[in-house]
C-alpha cells in the first residue's frame, strides 16, 4: 500500500533519455525522506499509456513534445497532451508535465494534481513531485481500487458461487446489476472510514470526512437532467428540481423502444445563498428574537417552507424556497443545459433527494385543521394535571357566569302572589 514514508512508484514519459535519467537521479536523492520510490523510465508514448492501463503507478511525469519517431511537427507537439487526456480517463493519479513547451499545457495546471515545470526550472520539479505524492491522491486510488477488488471477489464466492445453480436457471443478466448495488451500497456505508484512515496515514489533503459530501453527487451521475437536481442559470442564481424523476427520465436513443418524458415542463425551486435568504434579510432587518429563531428553524428537517443545503466545494450555503417557484419547458431546458447557459451542479445525493421532495410535497400539500383543547382528557389520563386555584389569584369567572349575575342586576325581582282566604284577598 502506498503511504507516506512508503513506497511509491513513478512513471517519466520523456523521448530524451538522458533527461529521464538525470531526473530520476535527482529526484531520488532530493525525495528519499519520502520512502522508497522506484522510476520507471518510457520513452515510447504508446507504450506509456499501455502501461499505465495496465500497471499501478502513482504520478507520472510527462514531457508534451514527443520526437522519438519524427512526424509532422503538430503531431509531435501535442502528443503529450493527447497522452494526458487518455490518463484521465484511465487512472486517477497526479501528472507533471515537464516540458519545454509549457506555455501549451499551463491551462492545465490544478495544484498539486495537475503542474507544470519548465525543463529550463529543473529546481522546481521536486516540489511539485513532492506535493502530488503528498497529495493522498495516490494512496487514496489504491486502496480504494483494493475495496473494489477485496468486495467483488468476496461476494462471487460467498454469495454467487454457492447459489450458482438456483441463479443459472435464472436470467444470468440479473448478476450484475446485484453486484452493482450490493458494491454501491457497501461502499456508501463502510468505505469512509477505510478511506479516512488511508488519508489520515499518509498526511493526504486532497479528501477528507465531511457532510458536505454526503449531500452531494458532484457532478452529477445521470445522463439526463433528474430530480433534485441543482443548476446555475446564466446570471448566476440557483435551482433545484422537484419534478419528480420518473417524469424525466428517458431511454438513451439506441433503445428498441425508448421511453420518453413525461413531463412537459421541469419545477425549480429557488435557492438563494443563506445570507441573502427572506428569513436571514427578515433577521437582520428587525433583529427581534422569533426571527432569529425563525431563521434558526430553517436549519432543520421540519420546516415548512425553506431547507438549507450545506456549502461544498463551489456550491455556497443555500436555502431552498419551496414558495418561490417557477416552471420552464422540459426541452427549453435541455437546451440550455446544452448549450452551456445553464449548468447542472450537482444532484443531492439519496436520502438527502427524496427528504427534499418530500418536504416540498408536504409544504404545498399539507392541510391545516383547528386546534382541539385536549387539556381535559390529559388530566383525566394523568399526563398532565390542571392548574391550581390559590386565594391569592382567585378564579376568574367563565363568561357565562358573569352574564348572569349582570342580568340579575337588570331584572328586579318579581312581587310575591297576593294570599286569598274566604274569596277575599288579604
């Protein structure tokens, strides 16, 4: 495994070979507090992005101008650029380019991940080999790639292979969509804290443990536009969908029959930064108690109206305004997600996604009832007692009894019946 004060293995991709030599012999030296670090040397570019296909490395070292079998002189000037792009999508580990030309990579540069070092500032090229491996980044990738591994194989021979010949008369097609969720969900709940103490070891600063992260699918994962999904329209203002994702999903176009949406138009939400929310502007504004608590109140699960959303990376502190909606055409918004005037951030990642929509549902759903005074029935059960009576604080009367002591005041009394004896009244 790859640590600090471990070994780590370097790739240097240079058509120079003597270069390539000089610099391992630099490097060796000026890095030894490290650990060991074994070089390997590439000249050939193919082979280079063969290996690293293939092989474990840690960071390469990438000259851009590849002249070691001529060619036009574009060709040989973008051959290290093209080997870049195919890094990326082979294996996620940090890249120097060391080069002559560094003028056409610097729009590259992503310290400490991504650097570039002229050969002219050989001086340089420690530091930026130093922080890349400091980074975690390669630490991080290995043992990551090592849960991959130790899970998959540990589920085909625990759970596939003893129950192969019940599956076997089923559709086989079923197998890897199981092995999908069961790795997906394993590493959601378990790989954090592996990782954590991989990064924690190797003084790694490139991830570490937040909640931030947890809400959010960054970028998002989908093909398509989906539910509660946040986006960024061209003057910089946040939403988030509520459409459900059922009613946007569609079929990718290769699909005998595709399924299309079914929703004609797509409801966002607006967010705005916590700061310059309704509730933070009311806070500030008064500076009265029940508004600051009312502020405080949006923080949680429960409130009505607004839900906020933590700050990650480039998203701010957000709060969702389930009363400030609109709605805009499904294919007016694809559009415009295709053209690049709205942006899809991110997607909150579940059960962050369904709590939001369930929130919203309830806020526009929700049915208000009169109270009903239950205060008799929770003396009679014994979960509360009534209020006691003192001389000191007589009862105040009911406002039937006061009416009618104030009609006896109005209404005299009536005169007694007169008495009669004989058929004469006395």
């Amino acid at each position: 495994m790859t640590t600090g004060a471990g070994a780590f293995r370097l790739l240097i991709v240079d058509d120079e070979q003597e270069i390539a030599e000089r610099l391992e012999s630099m490097l060796g030296e000026d890095l030894v507090d490290l650990g060991t670090i074994t070089f390997e040397i590439e000249q050939d570019f193919d082979e280079a992005e063969r290996r690293l296909g293939n092989e474990q490395f840690d960071l390469v070292i990438l000259d851009v101008r590849d002249s070691s079998q001529g060619g036009v002189a574009h060709a040989i000037e973008g051959r290290g650029r093209e080997l870049y792009e195919r890094i990326k999508n082979t294996r996620w580990i940090p890249v120097i380019f060391f080069t002559g030309v560094p003028e056409q990579v610097r729009h590259l540069t992503a310290p400490p991940l991504v650097e570039v070092v002229a050969k002219n500032r050989l001086e340089q090229i420690t530091e930026a080999v130093r922080a890349g491996l400091n980074s975690g980044v390669p630490s991080l990738t290995r043992r990551l790639g090592e849960l991959v591994d130790q899970q998959m194989r540990s589920f085909l021979r625990d759970v596939i292979a003893p129950q192969w010949e019940e599956m076997a008369e089923t559709d086989q097609r079923e197998i890897a969509p199981v092995l999908v969720h069961r790795l997906a969900a394993w590493l959601k709940e378990n790989a954090i804290q592996e990782l954590d103490g991989v990064l924690a070891a190797s003084g790694g600063v490139a991830v570490g443990h937040s909640s931030a992260a947890r809400v959010y699918l960054k970028p998002p994962v989908t093909r398509l536009l989906t539910a509660a999904d946040l986006l960024r329209d061209p003057d910089g203002r946040w939403w988030l969908v509520l459409t459900p994702a059922c009613d946007l999903y569609e079929d990718p176009p290769n699909v005998a029959k595709p399924r299309t949406a079914k929703a004609g138009y797509v409801r966002l939400a607006k967010a705005d930064p916590v700061t310059e929310s309704p509730l933070a502007v009311a806070s500030q504004a008064s500076g009265l108690s029940k508004d600051r608590d009312a502020f405080k109140a949006a923080f949680g699960p429960d409130h009505n109206r607004f839900r906020a959303l933590p700050k990650y990376l480039d998203i701010p502190d957000l709060m969702v305004d389930f009363e400030n909606v609109t709605s805009v055409q499904l294919k007016d918004l694809r559009i415009w997600l295709e053209q690049g005037d709205w942006t899809r951030v991110a997607t909150l990642d579940s059960p962050f996604a369904e709590a939001m929509l369930t929130g919203h549902s309830r806020a526009v759903g929700r049915i208000g009832t009169p109270d009903i005074n239950w205060q008799g029935l929770h003396e009679e059960l014994g979960i509360s007692k009534g209020k006691k009576q003192t001389e000191a604080q007589p009862a105040v009367p009911s406002v039937h009894e006061t009416a009618r002591e104030a009609l006896k005041e109005q209404i005299p009394p009536p005169s007694p019946a007169p008495m009669e004896r004989d058929g004469h009244e006395v």
